[in-house]
C-alpha cells in the first residue's frame, strides 16, 4: 500500500489517464477520490459511471447525454457524464463491463477531448480527466477479443493495482479498529475494542471481499454487540476441506475396488486379482485399515 500512495502522489499532480486495477472490495474508488482531491482538479466536481450498472442500450446517452427527440422519451436535452465532468474528473469504475460498439466512441473521446449528444450534431469539446477502474485483467481480455488493444493502451497510461486484503493482513488490525470507531459512532455503540481472539481470526480469514467485506463484518459485529470488547466476530463458516492423506486414499481405492468385485477378496475375479496383490497381502491391509467386506459393499 506504500507503493500504491507513492504512486498516486507522483500522478495526482498531473493530467494523466489512471487505470485502477485490483479485486472487487479493494478500494478502488477511495483510491480515484484520493487523487482528485490531491490534483490541481479538486476543487471541481468528480463524475462516477458505474459501466457494469447500467443496461447497454443507455450507456451512450448516459456517458454523452442526447438532444431532444433524440428517441423515444428523450423530451428535453440532456447534459451527458462528459459534459458534466469538463475541468473535472469522470471516474469510469468497472471499465471492463463496456460493450464493444461503445469502447470505440470511448476511445474517440479520450483521444479527441470531444463528442456528439446522441442524436445532435454540434461537437462538444470538454476538457477532462480520466481514471478508470476494473477487477478484470484487461490484457487477458484484450486477447480473449473483449477489450478493444487501442482502448486498454490509451487507459493503461498509469496503472495502479491495489493489494488483496489477504496480501496486506498487517493493515487488517488499523483497519478492523478504523471501522470500528465509525460504527461506534454511526450506531451509537460504545466498544471499546477489539480481543486478541476476535482479532486472531480476522486477520486469518483470507477476505476474498476484500476491505469492503471486513467493513461489513464490523458494522455487523457491532451491531450484534451487547457492548464492551468485541468478543465475536460473524465470519462466514468457510471450513477449508480436511487433508486427504495417502492411508485415506488407500482405503478408499481398496472399498471402491471391493464394491466393484461385490464383496468378493480372493480367486478369479475377487478384489486381489484387479489390485494385483495376493490376496492374503489384501486381508491384511484390510485388517489395518478397519474393512470388512460387509462395510465394503455397504
């Protein structure tokens, strides 16, 4: 995460495209906060478009805004994302979720500055910024034929790619007590912390929602609290599977072949001949590792 603030403290000055990447929870959209609010572009107004929220027949108007009769509805003419974000900064979150047809009408505008309303035909020239954000490897998407090549190296002139929590479980314990003085406040709850225990499972957990997720379990925690030190934490039951260990797979080789030969152990077509081993070698195996025919084909 050093890394990560080294970074947006070198780009926040400029002008630069931001590509954000990292796993859903991640905090991608703090990390697009942070650098308008330290760029020269603070004091004006910072657009979010959610890509992968909105139906694909209504991304153009929304990101370019239309005139009016421009379709079905369209009563009046309305100012577009762009239009919106000029001297400021759009945020383009879930870049990765954009339809073909629309990534060129994209790229035109982050190569031009400019674009049309949907259904006009004055051109509109803005003066933006960009920082995009995905949980997607957009590189694997560009040869996979999702992601336009042209697109992806005009966002990734400045990529930044956020740290899983299981990546960064150090920061989990700052983290933990941060969200906990906010629900503390938020809920009028009085905790007054956090138990070694309670804390011991947190940072073993491997997050796979990330920061968003370990926010929601304090919020919850809290909320469930009678009050004092958070003695408990309600994580999710994700029992990893038990080890299996050779003796374990021997044995269930061994039942699996008795079922298949219906109980039989010894002589032709009996459970030694298909192991290939005698079949007094077999009773002994059997013996040790608790089978018995009944238990077999049972």
């Amino acid at each position: 995460m050093q890394k990560v603030y080294e970074l947006m403290s070198l780009v926040a000055p400029s002008n630069a495209t931001v590509l954000i990447g990292g796993e859903t929870g991640t905090g991608k959209e703090l990390i697009a906060r942070g650098i308008h609010e330290t760029s020269a572009r603070r004091g004006k107004t910072m657009v979010k478009v959610n890509c992968a929220a909105l139906p694909s027949h209504l991304i153009e108007s929304e990101l370019f805004g239309y005139e009016r009769g421009a379709f079905t509805g369209a009563l009046e003419r309305r100012a577009g994302k762009f239009e919106l974000a000029d001297k400021g900064i759009i945020f383009l979150d879930e870049i990765g979720e954009l339809p073909l047809e629309l990534q060129v009408k994209l790229l035109r505008v982050i190569q031009e500055r400019e674009f049309e309303r949907l259904g006009g035909k004055i051109t509109i020239k803005v003066d933006v910024r960009i920082i995009a954000a995905t949980n997607r490897d957009l590189l694997s998407e560009v040869g996979a034929g999702r992601f336009r090549s042209d697109l992806f190296h005009r966002l990734n002139v400045f990529p930044i790619l956020l740290p899983p929590l299981r990546e960064r479980w150090e920061d989990i314990p700052q983290l933990a007590h941060y969200f906990l003085a906010r629900y503390n406040k938020a809920h009028s709850r009085n905790i007054t912390g956090i138990s070694a225990n309670t804390m011991r499972q947190l940072t073993m957990y491997d997050w796979p929602g990330n920061v968003r997720e370990l926010e929601n379990m304090i919020e919850r925690s809290a909320l469930l609290s009678g009050g004092g030190v958070l003695n408990k934490v309600y994580l999710p039951d994700r029992k990893a599977p038990a080890a299996t260990t050779l003796v374990e797979v021997e044995k269930q080789h061994i039942l699996e072949i008795i079922r298949r030969c219906r109980g039989k152990i010894a002589g032709k077509g009996g459970a030694a001949e298909l192991l290939d081993i005698p079949a007094s070698t077999l009773n002994s195996k059997m013996k040790k590792l608790g089978i018995t025919s009944r238990l077999a084909i049972e």
